[in-house]
C-alpha cells in the first residue's frame, strides 16, 4: 500500500462523515470519484495506489479469474465476504471494513 493510500485508509477510518460519502458513491465508485474524495481532505491519490495496492494481495487463482473475465467479485481474504467491483471495490471494502 503506498503512503497516500495508507494515509486515505486512516483519514477515513476516523472521519464517520468521509465514510458516509464514500458510500454513498454506490457500490462501484470510479477511481476519478474516490480521487476527488481524497482531494477534498488533502490526500493526493492516482490509479496507481489503488493498483499497486492490489497487486500485492491478488492469489494465483484471483489473477486466473481476472485474465478469464470473471474478476468482477472478490473474496475479501480478512473477512471472507464477497466483494463486486473488481479491485476497486475490494480496496474500498478493506478500507471502510478493516
């Protein structure tokens, strides 16, 4: 996880108001959208710490369902629930969850 999105993560977890809005962007929220979230609070995010994120934690198996088309729900590896929206869900998920 880059410095940025870490530094997100932990704004979001102490700030109840920033996690409404990110919810409220619905279930699959474009990077652009979760990027000017950020910017409202200071925090400088790209499509790259959103991918760099998920890169490190993809399983041999996830990669398959990706590459096959099949990526557009994921298992969350800390909870076990079921995610939609690809890699993008599944970062919001662990931020707003975990």
């Amino acid at each position: 996880m880059t410095e940025n999105l870490r530094r997100f993560n932990e704004t979001v977890k102490a700030n109840e108001e920033l996690q409404r809005k990110l919810e409220s962007l619905g279930e699959e929220p474009t990077f652009d959208q979760i990027i000017a979230v950020a910017a409202e609070h200071g925090i400088t995010l790209t499509p790259e710490d959103f991918e760099s994120a998920e890169a490190k934690e993809l399983s041999d198996a996830e990669l398959d369902d990706v590459a096959g088309g099949y990526g557009q729900t994921m298992r969350c590896k800390i909870c076990q629930k079921r995610i939609s929206g690809g890699a993008l869900g599944m970062t919001l998920h662990r931020i707003l969850a975990h």
